[in-house]
C-alpha cells in the first residue's frame, strides 16, 4: 500500500503521498500543516502578509509536531518578504512555494540552503522562466481554485506546462477527491495541490463559519471579483454584490482596493462570512464535511485507488 500513487515528486519532497496543501494566508498556520504532514503529504504554511516573528512561530510549531517535511509560501506581494525568505533560509524551511510573484532573486539563496522552491504558475511562459531560474517543480494553478486566479483552466494548464517543461508539475484548482488526483496524473502531472478541502479540515483554524459556508454552497456559489487581471474567487455574498456594484458605476483600482481591504481575515479569523472574503474554488460543494487533514488523505488515496481500479477494468474490456 506504502508504494501506491508513489511519483517522482515524492522522492523529491520526502512525502509518501502526492498531495500537498495550498499555502493560504490567514488560514495555513503550523497546525493545519502539521497535520498534513504528518499524514504523509506537504502541509504548507501560508506566510501571506504576515510578520516575519510569526511565520517564525509557526515553522517552529510545526517542528514540534512532526518530523516530517512541510513548506511555507512565500507571498511575495507581502510588505516582509525579505524578512520572511531570511527566516525560511534560518529555521531551514525544506521546502518553499511562491504566489503573486517571481522568486527568481532568491533562487541562489534558496539553493544554496538546500530549500526546494516551488512556485505557483498560471502560464506556461512563467514556468519556463522558472524552470530555467532554477525551480524543483511547479505547482499549475488553474482558474478553478480560490483567490487570485489566472486565465486558464486546470484541464488546459496542466498538459501545456508537462510539455514545455521537464521539472515534476503539480497541478492545482478545481481538485476535491481521488477522482481529480487521478484526473491530474493522466494530465501529466505528478502531484495535486489542494487548498479548498483542507479549508474544512478539523485542524484548520479558520472561523466555523468559514468552513460551514463551504460546506453549504453549491456548484456554482463562487464568483470571481475584481478588476481584470487581478480576479479573485470567492463565496457570493453581500461583499461580491458591493463589487459588482462598483463594477456598474465604473469603479477605480483605488476604489476596489479601499473595498478588499481585510476581507479575508475578517471572513477567517472574525467570522464575518456576508461581509468578508470567503476565497474558495469551484469545488466547494463537492465538501460535505469538516474531517482531520488524515482522513482528507485517506479519502484522496482510497478514492483515487478506486477510479484506477475502474479504469484498469475498462483496459481489460
Ligand atoms: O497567490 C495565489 N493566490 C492567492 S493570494 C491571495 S490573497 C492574500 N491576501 C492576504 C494576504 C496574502 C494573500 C489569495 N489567493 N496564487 C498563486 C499564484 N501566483 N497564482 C499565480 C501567481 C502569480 C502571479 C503573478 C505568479 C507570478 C506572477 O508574476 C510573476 C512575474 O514576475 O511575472
């Protein structure tokens, strides 16, 4: 059973399973990654506009957990960026992921501690940039994911980046169960990255309203808000409607900016799921439950053993 599902990337990260968890500010803190971790996947803290002091808390929380390798993503629109690559490069961080920006300058630094970086990409020229800067792999975000989206959808993304590029792809957006980590590896890639379910897991420290708005939507609950290149996915509610309602009156960057300012942490740390952001992808209503991050991948495991089986049956006629 150990060996199951075993791809490259899990001889790359250490990890018995191909799963890692998305790196979410004000949600991925060093309990929810533990815990993913300690399953057998990478649990990833998300260092988002945090305080390098807290990042820093968190990596040591998870030491103490578990001895297993996790990650931390690095925001780099965040005012402490810098503070916060010295503290991953100090606390030896084995492995780092990257959202809204190249990591390209710290590349050597990284290397030269032995961190794996993998950052996230929405196009394939950004992945060959990376690749050629030095990436261990990248992680193929598609538009079903919550948060900041790019252009392309995961089925279209995933295959474009496996040709262009020679570095494992984990694939990312749009992944709830065995059946898309199966979907994912057909594609090419030799990992999934899931954020939206691991939202719900029972170790997430995100408000329970969060997670019960997850839980509670339906298929097509998310919308994306924002002004075009910088669209966000998020729950509707009474927050996407004042964006919409900007959108009409023909709002500036400012204006939407004065609008989003704390949304997220007053949807996942006040609780506030009508009047802050509840980024979440397109599978939300495939979630049904709050569950320990273990069981999270036990499911994608067992689900995923499941369709291949199926399939095998089709091969065989
Ligand atoms: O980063 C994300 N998703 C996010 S960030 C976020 S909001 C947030 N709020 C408060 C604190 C911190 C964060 C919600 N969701 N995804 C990763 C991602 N990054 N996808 C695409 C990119 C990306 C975008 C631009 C990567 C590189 C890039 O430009 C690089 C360049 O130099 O061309």
């Amino acid at each position: 059973m150990r060996k199951v599902l075993h791809t490259e990337l899990c001889d790359l990260l250490g990890i018995q399973y191909p799963i890692l968890q998305g790196g979410m500010a004000w949600i991925a803190n060093g309990d929810l990654a533990a815990s993913v971790s300690a399953a057998g996947g990478l649990g990833i803290i998300g260092a988002g506009n945090a305080p390098p002091q807290v990042v820093r808390e968190e990596i040591r929380k998870v030491k103490e957990i578990t001895d297993q390798p996790f990650g931390v993503n690095v925001y780099y629109l965040s005012p402490f960026v810098e503070d916060v690559v010295q503290v991953v490069l100090e606390e030896r961080v084995p492995v780092i992921t990257t959202g809204a920006g190249n990591p390209g300058k710290h590349m050597a630094a990284f290397k030269e501690k032995g961190v794996k970086v993998i950052p996230v990409v929405s196009s394939v020229a950004l992945a060959k940039r990376l690749e050629r800067a030095g990436a261990d792999a990248v992680i193929a975000e598609g538009m079903e994911c919550g948060g900041h989206v790019g252009e392309l959808t995961t089925m279209a993304l995933v295959p474009q980046i496996v040709d262009a590029v020679s570095i494992p792809v984990i694939a990312a957006g749009g992944i709830a169960d065995g059946r898309g980590l199966v979907a994912a590896l057909a594609l090419g890639a030799k990992g999934v990255q899931l954020g939206t379910r691991f939202v719900c897991a029972t170790e997430s420290p995100v408000h329970s309203n969060y997670k019960k708005a997850i839980i509670a939507a339906k298929d097509r609950d998310t919308v994306l808000t924002g002004l075009p290149g910088h669209e966000v996915r998020v729950l509707k509610n009474k927050l996407t409607r004042e964006f919409f309602n900007l959108q009409k009156q023909n709002a500036t960057m400012a204006q939407y900016e004065e609008l989003g300012r704390g949304r997220l942490r007053l949807a996942a740390v006040e609780g506030d799921v009508q009047m802050g952001s509840v980024m979440a992808g397109q599978i939300s209503a495939m979630i049904q439950k709050e569950e320990p991050a273990a069981e999270i991948i036990r499911d994608l495991m067992e689900g995923a053993a499941a369709v291949l089986q199926g399939l095998e049956a089709l091969r065989l006629g």
